[in-house]
C-alpha cells in the first residue's frame, strides 16, 4: 500500500505560527506599560533618545520595536530610528480611544494562563490554584495596590468604545436613576451622565475601588450627579433606583455566584425597575461571533465563571425572579434588559 505524503500547507503554517506566537502579544503588552508611544507623538524618534524616555536598555528596546514594526505596530523609517504607524496611534494615551492601557503585562495573570492545563483538566480556574485566592479578592491585599490599580484601568480602557456602541442602541436616557453594580472607577457611568443630563447615578463597587472611584468622580463633570460606595454585591445593592446596571460583571462569577449578584439587585429594585445587562453573548456555531467564546476562555482560566447564551441568561434571569424583557445587540456587546417577575 502506498504512503500518502501529507501536502505541505505553507499558509496554514504560517498562520498557526502567528496564532501561537506570544513573543509579539508580551513585546506590544511591555511597550504599552513603558507608555512608549506617547514618546513619538513629534515624530520619528532614535531608540537612544526612546530608551533614555522610558528607562530601558536601548539594544533590547531596538530588538523589541523591530519585532513589533514588522508585524505593523511602529516603523522603522531608518536604521534605529522608529515612528507610529496608524496601527500604533491608539497605543498613546492621548488618543480619544487609547488603548494603552488595556494591554498590560500583569504577572500574576501570566502566571495562571502558564498553569491553563489546570482549568482544563479539572474545570476549575488556574488563578485560584496558583495564587490560592479568586481573582478579586487577590488583588485587595495593600501589598497589590499597584497591581489591582493596572487591572481596574485595563478593564476601564474599553468603555469609550462600549459607549460609543451601546449607548445609540439603548434608551438611556428613559431612567432618571441609575445604580452601576460593580461599576469600578466610574468611567461608564459617568459618561451616561454626561450624555444625558437629567440622570444621576450610583457606583457601587468594592472599597478599595470605591475610594479611587469617589476622587475620579469629584475631579469630573458629573460630581453633582453622581456618588460612589464601597460594599458587596453579593449581598445588597441600594434600593429604589429606576435602572440597575451590570456592566461584563456577570460573566466573571459561576450560575450559583452569578445567581446572588442577581438576587441582590432584585431585592433592590423597585416594581417598575429595570435591569440592563451588558455582556458579550456566547453563540453557538464556527459562524458566530467569537468575542463571547474567547471571554469564555478568559473567564474559565483567571474567574472561574462563564460566558453565556441568550437561553443561559434567561435562566439565570428567571431564577432571581427576573424575566427578560428586551435584547439590542450592538457591534461590541449586547444588551439585556430584565424586570421583576
């Protein structure tokens, strides 16, 4: 019998070569940290002048801005000198949708997608093996101030762009109260209120994200309209508000967590309350979209929780005495909207 030599696929190569590749997600997540795009705002700058800016070793800062340049992520105009390329001007801090902060290189979150075999094996997230804690409460230690700071402006970075897409999508502005659950520095709420001036809002987060939340949200435009407080979703939320957001919080807790979140916000609400959830739905079919199935991924390996189907929230929904109302989706995430049965 003759043997079948396997065709050589060169772009299927190619392509799991990028797809597995880690070396230029770690580099751009290095770059974002030093903030070295801030640097070529003038234009193209030597990797001298760009070392000596952010404190790093110009040889290695040079092999690093290569590797990126030739993926499109900064140019190199000539030998060692480097500018932005349009792929590269979201990573300043200073562009209207920066992404600069939503790439950073966390160790203790490396460490666990190190150790994802663990979730896969055994269905439980790596972080808590690893660290011996969940995720949240990992970082309310004082000694991961730092750290618990990097992840909350990581998570805050996205919402201009969530903004952009949800807030068309939804009548915002049909609720005059709003109590954002688990809703961290404040950076969605806030931007809610500023479109719509009628509203005034709550965050409630946990307190050592609160305390940061209360000076954002004094130094801002909105501090007449909205207040922040420390306390536990788990067990209550503040009452009598006419809309309870919960912003990708879900996703993070498993059904029995993801349950008292839900019970707490329905013991809240008041009979002509709503609630709106904002998450990233998991579809069914290669077809679909796929950022609910990479979340899921996340959400196995670091929280322990899930992203969910339409059906699966629906469930959840109905177990908490909620029943699903309304579904916009929108070009980032979808909207969910629940009353009280």
């Amino acid at each position: 019998m003759a043997v079948r030599r396997a065709r050589l696929d060169i772009e299927s190569y190619v392509r799991l070569t990028e797809l597995a590749d880690y070396i230029v997600p770690f580099a751009l997540r290095v770059i974002c940290d030093i903030g070295l795009a801030d640097h070529l705002v003038d234009g193209p700058r030597p990797v001298d002048e760009l070392a000596e800016a952010t404190g790093t070793h110009a040889p290695s800062l040079h092999r690093a801005l290569r590797a990126l340049a030739c993926r499109g992520i900064f140019t190199e105009t000539e030998p060692g000198t480097f500018a932005l390329t349009p792929l590269a001007e979201p990573l300043r801090a200073d562009h209207p949708f920066s992404v600069q902060e939503c790439f950073p290189l966390m160790p203790p979150d490396v460490m666990s997608w190190g150790r994802m075999d663990h979730s896969l094996r055994t269905g439980e997230p790596a972080f808590e093996a690893l660290h011996g804690t969940g995720y949240y409460d990992y970082f309310t230690a004082p000694e991961r101030a730092e750290d618990a700071r990097r992840f909350e402006l990581s998570s805050e970075s996205v919402n201009p762009f969530v903004l952009r897409t949800v807030l068309p999508a939804y009548d915002w502005g049909s609720m005059a109260t709003l109590v954002d659950v688990g809703g961290g520095y404040g950076t969605f709420a806030t931007g809610l209120l500023e479109r719509h001036p009628h509203m005034s809002a709550t965050i409630l987060d946990q307190p050592h994200i609160a305390e940061v939340a209360k000076e954002k949200v004094a130094a801002g435009p909105v501090a007449d309209r909205c207040t922040v407080t420390g306390g536990d979703f788990f067990e209550s939320v503040p009452a009598g508000a006419e809309g309870y957001l919960l912003k990708t919080v879900l996703h993070d807790w498993d059904d029995e967590r993801a349950g008292q979140i839900l019970r707490a916000v329905r013991a809240a609400m008041a009979p002509e309350s709503r609630l709106v959830v904002v998450e990233s739905l998991r579809e069914d079919g290669d077809d679909a979209d796929d950022v609910g199935k990479v979340m899921d991924v996340k959400a196995m390996v670091l929280f322990g929780g899930h992203a969910r189907t339409q059906e699966e929230f629906d469930a959840l929904f109905a177990a908490a005495g909620l029943r699903r109302s309304r579904v916009v989706a929108t070009p980032t995430m979808t909207v969910l909207e629940a009353r009280a049965v």
